[in-house]
C-alpha cells in the first residue's frame, strides 16, 4: 500500500470508471454515514452544471451557510474539487481524510466485505463528504461525476436536486440517444425532493415529471428566458418562474447584475442556481442574503478554466474554455465571435479519444484563422493522427502540449486572440504557463 495518501489516491485510476453504488455504500457505512444529515443540493447535466453548483455553493455562503462545494474534474490541482466557503481544501486536510478512507477501505477488504475495489471518483467523493463532517459544514453541493443515476454521489440523499440540460457526451456509459442520457440522468431524483431544471425539451421533461411522480418529489421546469444579457458579464434575471420551488421570499426581479462567470447561458444558470439554493434554505429555516450580498456573491464566482480571459503581450487577449463536447464548443463560439470580433484568432485545441472532436470542431473552424492540434497528456488522449483527419485543412500538429503552446504564442500576431480549447485534461498540460498571465475580470 502505497504510504502517501495521495499516491494512493492515484492508484485507484488504475480501476478506472465504474458506475454503481454498491462499492461507495459499503464504503461510505464504514465511514458512519457522513452523507446523512448533511443538506445537500445534486447537480447534473451534460453541461453547466460545475458553474451552476458554484453559484449554488455562493448564494449559500452569502446566506451564511457554511458551504462545502464537490466539483469535478480539477484543471490544475486536485484541491480545486473540494472546497469549503469558496476556500480550497488544505494539503494537510485532504491528506487526512484520504487516510481515513484508505483505512476504511483496508479494513473492508480484511473482512472481504467490499465486493469491487473503490474508484479514484468514488475515493475523493467519500473524502469530500469527510471533509463536510471535519468542517462543520452546514449546507453542501455536489456536482454528479458521469451521468446520475449510477454515480458515486447519488448515494447522498439530497434535498434538493439539479438538472442543468441534456446533450451527447459520454455515450458508451450513459447511452446513444438523449432520452436514454436523460433517463440515466434522472435517476438523481428522489422521494419529496424539490427538482428543478433548464432543459427545454418535452420529450425530456417528460421524462423528469414521470419520474418525480414516482417519486412524490415537486418539480419546476425554468424557461431559457428567465435571464436577458445587456453585455459581457451583465444580466437581468427574472426569477418570477422560480418562485414555486423557491418560495414567496426570492424576489421577483435582479437588473444588471454582474456575473463572474463569462458566457451565453450564465445568466440562466445563475436564475437555477439561486432558486435551488434558495429551495435548500426554505428546508432548513435559512433565509436568501440580501440583494447587495447576492449581488457581489455572484460576481465573485469563478472557476478556473471556463471562458476565461488572460492579458497578453502586443494587446493580445488570451482565452482559456475546458468545452469538452459539441453543445459546450457551440456555446463557445457564440462567446468568442463576440470577443473577437475582428481581430485574428488562433485556436490551440486538443481533445480525448472518446470525444466527438469532428462535432467540436465545426462551430470553432468557421472563427478561427490558425489551428494548432495537440495531443493531451492522459491515456485517453486522441492521438495527433486521428486529430488532424477531422480537419479539412492543413493544421500544425504538436505531440507535445509545451511544443504547441509556443507555437499557438508564436502564430497569434499583435492584437489577436490565443483560443486553448478542447479538454480540461489540455488545459491542465499547460497550466503553469497560462496561470503566469494576468486574469481579465
């Protein structure tokens, strides 16, 4: 057995995705059930969702709540995953309870009560729900990993639950068909839950209403036109529709409120992550911040590697997006046709292998004037051969991210736009020279 906690966690990669609740159950029992009695709000979709749990986790730190927020993946330490009123886990702390797990888990295993060795996922999940009960948390969010209803975090048994949308991603574990990724997605639901969602389609929602009658849990279904943009970073947020889950004391309207987080459906997902928050406070007796104090928390949310924006030298502006998939890569292009406008862009793209990188692509291709290929450095990285077939056009290709980053740095010319796209595992290859230029508010 490994002696670092932290090599230890890293062994469990080697166990890879596993979707089931058996394992982290058992786990989570020998622990003493540090996911009960916690208030919790589950958030899932396909995308959005990290950003939603991070204004969810914000609007309950501004209503005084002590707040763990779990997200996943990192971008460039794993600390990012969990963190308690907005603060990173301490090394120190994280060591700790990765400890407490590894016993928990050798003590399973000498009594041959663990069936399936735990996951990585199912590791840091436990140690989060640890860390909640260590810090005294009184409230918590918690970003579903892959899916829902097999995902380690859907053990918890949340009060409030999320859903940010539907899209394709991850097809060989949640299925081909977006009815099929929707029902796998619903089954966060649970009995006398409040459940809410932005996915506009009826087939979809058909699905979440069936399931939240079976359940007995009280479903609200918000309207992409609950936020209108007046620029980048400002909205107006109707939260009139939200009032039936959240109740009579969210204010009817927010105008010009600045978001710290960039991009077209920030405003919407802000409006779902208030209302679910606010859901979560009418349970425990909580009350919603006052305006100002909602007003900055929002604001101050950010989340390394979303849409983010760094200074350049030669007036350049450098753009940071961990858009995985083809409906984040489309969203992106809307927020960089509007960044860009005519100044030159340089896209620096990577992706995995199970992704659909020729989808992802398209939205990008019609923007840029120089594309720039890599290849992750993670097992599933899609090999430079394969990436460079989806493309149309001659593209330079580099198997080493450092190599393609001086060569994006090199083709952006004075004034222009640095485009790094395609994977947080990319981003995460590059982090250390990213982070050296100054964020953009």
């Amino acid at each position: 057995m490994a002696a670092d906690p932290l090599a230890w966690l890293r062994s469990r990669q080697r166990f890879g995705v596993k979707l089931g609740l058996d394992a982290v159950g058992t786990l989570l029992a020998a622990l003493g059930h540090p996911e009960r009695g916690l208030p919790v709000v589950l958030v899932a979709g396909t995308n959005g969702k990290g950003s939603t749990a991070a204004m969810v986790a914000a609007t309950l730190t501004a209503a005084g709540e002590r707040t763990l927020l779990y997200s996943s993946p990192h971008v460039a330490d794993l600390r990012e995953r969990i963190r308690l009123d907005g603060r990173t886990i301490r090394r120190d702390a994280l060591s700790l309870r990765l400890a407490e797990v590894r016993t928990a888990v050798a003590h399973l295993g000498r009594g041959r009560r663990l069936g399936l060795q735990p996951t990585y996922f199912e590791v840091l999940t436990a140690a989060a729900l640890l860390q909640a009960r260590a810090g005294h948390a009184t409230a918590a969010v918690f970003e579903v990993g892959l899916g829902g209803r097999y995902d380690a975090t859907n053990v918890i048994p949340a009060q409030v639950a999320v859903i940010t949308g539907i899209d394709r991603d991850h097809t060989e574990y949640l299925g081909k068909n977006l009815t099929r990724i929707a029902w796998n997605k619903a089954g966060i639901i649970k009995s006398e839950q409040d459940v809410l969602t932005l996915e506009p389609r009826r087939e979809l929602l058909r699905i979440f209403r069936r399931e939240c009658r079976r359940r007995g849990a009280r479903f609200t279904s918000l309207p992409g036109s609950v936020a209108r943009r007046h620029g980048p970073g400002t909205w107006d947020l109707d939260l009139a529709a939200a009032r039936p889950a959240a109740g009579r004391c969210l204010p009817l309207r927010m105008t010009g409120v600045r978001l710290g987080l960039r991009g077209e459906h920030q405003g919407a997902q802000a409006v779902l992550g208030v209302t679910a928050a606010t859901a979560l406070l009418a349970r425990t007796g909580g009350h919603l911040p006052a305006a100002k104090t909602l007003r900055r928390a929002l604001a101050g949310v950010h989340l390394p590697g979303r849409c983010e924006r760094r200074r350049l030298s030669s007036g350049r502006l450098l753009v940071v997006d961990a858009a995985h998939n083809p409906a984040a890569t489309i969203c992106l292009a809307h927020e960089i046709r509007d960044l860009s406008g005519d100044r030159s862009v340089t896209l620096l793209f990577g992706v995995l292998a199970d992704k659909d990188a020729s989808a992802m692509m398209r939205p990008l291709a019609k923007l840029v004037d120089t594309v720039i290929l890599t290849q992750p450095k993670h097992a599933r990285g899609m090999k430079i051969k394969a990436l460079k077939e989806i493309l149309p056009r001659h593209a330079a290709a580099f198997v080493d991210p450092g190599a393609a980053w001086r060569a994006a740095l090199g083709a952006t010319p004075k004034g222009g736009v640095l485009l790094v796209a395609g994977s947080f595992y990319l981003l995460g290859d590059l982090w250390e020279r990213i982070r050296r230029y100054p964020r953009l508010p």
